[in-house]
C-alpha cells in the first residue's frame, strides 16, 4: 500500500479549519485536523510546501516511523505549527490503518475501558442571572459537568463570556476568533477578577448544590502566588478543577501554587510535545493534562503522555473548543476511550454549517461522548460543502492591564 496524494483543504464554516486528506493507491483516504486557531494559513503552508512531497509514495501503515521522521528530519523541532502538521499527517494514518482493519481507532488502541466518555460544557454569563440560565441550559442538554466563566466587575470584555453571543440568542458555541486583520484588545485586571470570582462560585453552589462538578479557567492570566491564593479561596466550592491558572512554561511555578490549595490543576492546551509536561507530571503538579490530539503531534503522542502521566495518577482532560475540528475532536475521543486514566473532556457543540462540512459518527447522550463505531476515526470530510465556505482570516483577542501593558488573554 502506498500514498499516492496529500492534500490540504481549508474552510471556514463558522470559523477556520484546517484538514489533511491522504489517500493511497488502494483508494483508502484518512484525514486529519491541522487547525492552529489564529494561525491557520502557516500551518496549511507547512503541509502544502513542506510535508506533503515527503509523504508520496510512503506506507501509509507505518505511522511511528513517518511520525519520526517528520519530527526528527526537520531539525527544527517542537512548537505549535510543526506540531499540528505532524497531528494532522499523525491522525490521517490512524484513520487509513482503522479503515484498512475495519476497526474504530480505539479498538486499535486496546478497545473500550468505558462506556462513554464524561464531559463538560462552556456556562457563562456575564452576570449571576444569566450564568445561572447558561447552567440550566447545558443541564438541559444533558451535561452532568459544566465549566462556569463569567464577567467581572470594571472590565469591559472577559475570555469565555458569551455576551455577545447570547446577545444574538446564539448558543456560545464558537471559539472567540474576531474576524478581520488585527486582533480585539481585550482589558484585564487580576485585582478585581481575584476579589470577585470567590462570590460566584458560592451563588453558583447556593443555586445548584454540592454535587454538580464545576470547573473554571484562568487562562494563563495569574502570577503563582495568584493562582495559589485562587485555588486556596474556591476550596469551599469543591471545583472539579482550576484550568490554566498560571503561564506554565516555567513548569516549576507550579510548585508554589501546588503547595498552597487543594484545587485540582489542570495545564497544557497550549503545550505541543509531551516535554512541556515533563516536570509537571514527575512532580505531580497538576491533576489533569489538558492537551489535544491536534496541538499535540497527533493520537500516537497522546496516547504516550497519557501513559506516562499514569505512572503518577494523573488523568486526561483533553482540551474540546470549536477551534479543534471534529475530525481532532474525534481523534482524541477514541483516545480517551482507549486509556485506563481518562478523566473528561471539553466539549462546546460545533455550529450546524461545521456539521455539514464534517460527516461525524460521534454520539453525545446523557453527558457521555462516543466516537461511534465507524472503521478509522469516523469522520467524512465533505469537499463540495467545505467549497462553499472559504477562509476568511481571523484572530485571537489580546489582552491589556488597565496600565497599558500587554497581558495574557
Ligand atoms: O479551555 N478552553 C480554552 O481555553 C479555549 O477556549 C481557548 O481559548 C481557545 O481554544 C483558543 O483558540
Ligand atoms: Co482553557
């Protein structure tokens, strides 16, 4: 069996994707997700100019030694657009090799450890009574965990607050990507943000009870001390976790806040090999590893980082937003199926235009995912409707202190 194409497709129902397609002599095709959120056309170009002519002609079963090969005769290794091209090629393989065996991808992996897969969605609000109806409302839609951002006092716009969303009656179900050449400033103050996050989530505990596990992300916008006194001041309201509570390049700031809360941490959307989390699953400083098969390298690298953060009873919460693409989103359920240490997995809800671009054998029933039982990953990419919605360039927001200075968004 040979590669005989690879081929890049980017489209933007909704927002952007993009999606490897690699087909073999025998006809067999697999895709995979390359979408790089704010970034999309480097990651295309890194596949188009650069990896595809590596791959014709190649077996498409042997996917470790092509994952190593793209990885090691690069030179240049690491980082998020690298990364994601490998991803993409990574999971592509997977779904060839599944279609090939007339497996789903998790069978190949070792099949279930599970029924289904718990996950969480995105509640928020920009004040307590339209929190409280974006909680109902992901109950509603059968979540039995919801994630709960919300405004704060004195700051114009704040990460993961559907505002304008909900002011449109849209459900929040895309990843804030603002259209246009220059991204959205943003303002930011920790102050603020740190004296009123505490009463929410007593109001947010006083309305739906003890039981409901709920989850919050900082975002990287904390110092260690910060994010310490945070995790130390939600203890009374039993988070399920704290996201993103500090930049973690610097691994090691962990520590500090590890050493002043019980909150559990989870770290590592944004972190691309499994070198990132070295110190943090040795150590044991965080509870939950957040990566996607996407930024990531693919299924084979997550598959191995969660094994070796099984050594320290660390579980998965595999990162979900609308920016990963069903074909990654899927790629990462069959994983999660997989694996002994599954924790939860972020799910927003893709738009409808997204659904019709990506034919999904996925499931979603009563707060459990599955990825169904299609050969390979289970997702069709549908080329004619993916014409129809073409690029259109967009970007992250950033974010200021009210000082002036550039901050974490
Ligand atoms: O936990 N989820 C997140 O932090 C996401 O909402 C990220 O901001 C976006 O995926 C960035 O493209
Ligand atoms: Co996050």
């Amino acid at each position: 069996m040979k590669i005989i194409a690879a081929e890049v497709f980017v489209t933007s129902p909704s927002r952007n994707f993009v999606t490897l397609r690699i087909t073999t002599d025998d006809g067999v095709t697999g895709i995979g997700d390359a979408t790089l959120n704010g970034r999309e056309l480097a990651v295309a170009a890194y596949l188009k100019e650069h990896v595809a002519q590596l791959l014709i002609g190649k077996d498409p079963h042997r996917i470790e030694d092509t994952w190593q090969f793209l990885y090691r005769s690069s030179y240049w290794r690491r980082g998020p657009v690298t990364m994601a091209a490998i991803a993409a090629v990574d999971m592509a393989l997977w779904d060839i090799k599944g279609k090939v065996a007339n497996m789903p991808v998790y069978q190949l992996l070792g099949g279930a450890s599970r029924n289904g897969l718990r996950a969480y969605g995105h509640a928020s609000g920009a004040d307590l009574e339209s929190l409280f109806d974006s909680v109902r409302e992901h109950l509603e839609l059968g979540y039995k965990s919801v994630r709960i951002q919300t405004a704060v006092p004195g700051i114009k716009a704040v990460y993961g607050v559907a505002a304008q969303a909900q002011a449109s009656g849209e459900r929040y179900d895309y990843e804030p990507a603002g259209r246009g050449a220059f991204p959205v400033e943003e303002d930011w103050d920790t102050r603020a943000y740190l004296r009123h996050l505490p009463s929410v989530f007593e109001a947010v505990r006083n309305e739906f009870g003890p039981e409901l596990p709920l989850l919050h992300d900082g975002h990287h916008r904390m110092t260690p001390i910060q994010a310490a006194k945070l995790g130390k001041a939600l203890e009374p309201y039993d988070l399920f976790w704290l996201e993103d509570c500090t930049p973690a390049e610097n691994q090691e700031a962990l520590r500090l806040v590890r050493q002043h809360t019980t909150t559990p941490l989870a770290i590592g959307e944004i972190f691309n090999t499994v070198y990132d989390y070295q110190t943090i699953i040795k150590e044991q400083l965080i509870d939950y590893v957040r990566a996607a098969s996407t930024h990531f390298g693919g299924i084979s690298p997550l598959k191995k980082v969660m094994d070796f953060a099984a050594q320290y009873q660390i579980k998965s919460g595999f990162h979900g937003p609308t920016d990963i693409s069903p074909v990654g989103f899927a790629a990462q359920l069959h994983v999660g199926l997989a694996i002994h240490n599954y924790g939860i997995q972020e799910y927003m809800q893709h738009s409808d235009a997204t659904n019709e671009v990506f034919e999904q054998s996925m499931t979603f029933v009563d707060g459990y995912l599955h990825p169904g039982n299609k050969p390979g990953i289970g997702v069709e990419f549908n080329e004619e409707a993916a014409a129809a919605f073409p690029y259109q360039q967009a970007y992250l927001p950033y974010n200021r202190l009210v000082d002036g200075t550039v901050h974490d968004w």
